[in-house]
C-alpha cells in the first residue's frame, strides 16, 4: 500500500485553469438556486427518493432503465467502485497508454498487475492497438478505455458497437467505457448494457454540464452488476447538494449541449491558432487539445498566471477555457515560443 501511485497535484496553482479539462463557465444559477432552496429546508442525509429520480432522470437521459443506473461521486467514483470493489488483488488490467490517470492510480493501490497498450499516434489522431487489446483481454478482471481518450482527446471505439461486442466477448472480465467526455463526443455504447453483464459505462457531471465542483456522475450497468456495486457503497456516498445539482442538471441537458456546443467552437479555434504558431497540435473531440513541445512550459506559462498539463514526457494538454482565455493562452504561448527562438 505504501507504494501505491497517488495523482500527481504537483502543477496545480492559482490562475487561468487549463489543466484539469473543468468547464470554464460557473455552474449554472438554476442549479445552485435549487441546492440553496433544498439546504435551506434543513440539514439532513438524503432520501432514497431522490437517488431514485437521479437514476430516472439519468436513464431518460441514455435512453436506458433506472434499475442501470448506479449514481456515483463524480465518474471518479464510479471507476473507483470498479477498481476497488470488483477485483482481487494480483488481477489483471488492460488499459491504452496513456489514458486517464486514475485508473493506473486504483489499480497500484489494489495491487492489480497493469497491462499497457501503447496507442498509435498518427497525423491528426491516436489510435488504440485493437489487436492488442483483444489478446491482453482474454484473461483481464478489467478492460479499461476512456472513449474519447484523455489526453489525447481522439475517439476510440467511437461507439462502435461490434467492436463492443468483441470485446465484452472475448473476455468474462469488466469492461469500463469511460465516457466522461460523451457531451462533446456525442457517441455512447451505453445502450449495450441490458445484453452484457459484463460491460460498464462511466459517466460524469463535470464537464460540459459545469458540476466539477460538486461531485457528481453516475454509471451505466446491467441491472445485476449495479446491484452488487451498491451494496459495495453506503447510500449517502453522494452529498445531498451534489445529488440534487445532479438532478436539476438532468431536468436541463439542453444546458450541457450548448455548453459542449461552444467549447467545440473554441477548441476549432484553438485548433487554428496552435497551428499557426508552428505548434503539432493533434485533433480532438472533447474539451482539451494535446500538442507537442519538447522544452518546458509549465513553469514559463505559470509565470504569466496560466496552468496547462504535461500528462507525458514532450506533451503539453489544455483545456478549452472561455474564447478570452483561450486568446490570452495563444498570446502568452506565443510570446514564450518568441523567446526561446
Ligand atoms: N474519466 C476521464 C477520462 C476523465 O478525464 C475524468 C476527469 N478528468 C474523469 C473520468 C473523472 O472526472 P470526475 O470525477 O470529475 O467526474
């Protein structure tokens, strides 16, 4: 346990927060006037009713069941349930590499034995080794894939639902589809679920419906696995203020899409101006850009009050802020690249 991995907080400071792929926007007043109103009633635990309509609500939204439904804190929680509590120790997991960071930290901490499967960087998007993948499957406890990937924000099963398929049968282990970034995507497998016992979609608030502060996601699952999950979790796992800006959330998705809708826009543009600065920038369909750069920028861009991401050796991420804070990041980027010319 000791040597379990922790997640690296080291280049998280003050300033403009480009590093953690957060929306950029506040969350939204209709959700904080709710949780105010429902605090405002008095100080209690929550009641089974509202998990109840957090699993309606989010089942409407996926066009699955309730029953489907298992609400987490934060997709973190969710993945966390999996790691923890659906593996023994020694177990193996598959994962791309580089993928979210998470699960190689659960998985050190379990003591699972990690198998990594090196993504192909192309052109304009990294590719899964799919080949690979369906070997190391064969006898994994667990299949993780973050679709789309972080950090390099390309697509991966692209909701390919024969490649599921394969997948979720070429091997009686857990495989977690790590949809966190689906409102920019726009691609689910989550609909598979009823058929496979063995398939988990992970989901979260926090991106484009603005709930990061909160705490607040859920899973997608067969019936049967998000029975057990639960029993591994208390029913107060989730604060009443998180689940109740889960559920207003729910009650407006339309407010998600447009915020996925503008921070797509701004990423196009980003796009354009990393590229006109001469910076290999790789494609994206989520709410970060992944570049290359071979010196360091933390500390230069930290300096000029802007925090970005180095999630690997000669990579740099940024999340896509609001248009002025993407346009200060493109300057300040620009005036370092000057400089060290
Ligand atoms: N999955 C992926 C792929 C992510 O990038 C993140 C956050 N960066 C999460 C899950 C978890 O986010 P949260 O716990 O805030 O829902």
């Amino acid at each position: 346990m000791k040597e379990a991995k922790e997640y690296d907080f080291s280049d998280i400071k003050e300033g403009i927060r480009l590093h953690l792929n957060e929306s950029p926007f506040s969350p939204p007043e209709f959700v904080i006037n709710a949780v105010v109103k429902y605090l405002s009633q008095g100080n209690r635990y929550q009641h089974p009713d509202l998990t109840r309509r957090m699993k309606e609500l989010a089942a409407e939204y996926n066009k699955v069941e309730p029953d489907e439904i298992f609400p987490t804190p934060g997709g973190d929680g969710a993945i966390r349930s999996v790691f923890l509590n659906l593996t023994l120790t020694g177990d193996k997991v598959v994962l791309n590499y580089p993928s979210y960071s998470m699960y190689s930290v659960y998985s050190s901490f379990k003591g699972l034995k990690e198998k990594r499967v090196p993504l192909k960087e192309g052109q304009d998007w990294w590719k899964e080794d799919w080949e690979n993948i369906l070997t190391e499957a064969r006898d994994a406890r667990i299949v993780a894939i973050d679709d789309p990937n972080n950090p390099t924000g390309s697509p991966m099963l692209k909701g390919d639902e024969g490649k599921v398929r394969e997948l979720v049968e070429s091997t009686k282990g857990i495989v977690l589809i790590d949809e966190a970034y689906f409102e920019f995507s726009k691609y689910t497998v989550s609909k598979l679920v009823s058929r496979y016992p063995n398939l988990v979609v992970v989901r979260t608030l926090s991106k484009a419906f603005s709930l990061a502060s909160f705490r607040i996601g859920y899973l997608i699952a067969n019936k049967d696995l998000v029975k057990i999950l639960e029993k591994g979790s208390t029913p107060f796992d989730i604060s009443l203020p998180a689940l109740i800006a889960g559920i207003t959330a729910l009650e407006n998705p339309s407010y998600a899409l447009r915020v996925a809708d503008e921070i797509s826009r701004n990423r196009e543009e980003l796009y354009q101006g990393l590229t006109r600065l001469g910076v290999k920038v790789y494609k994206s369909i989520t709410n970060f850009l992944l570049f290359k750069h071979n010196e360091d920028l933390l500390e230069p861009l930290m300096r000029r009050g802007i925090a970005i991401r180095n999630p690997i050796k000669g990579f740099y991420r940024v999340s896509i802020g609001t248009k002025d804070q993407c346009k200060l990041f493109l300057e300040k980027l620009g005036e370092i690249l000057e400089d060290s010319n």
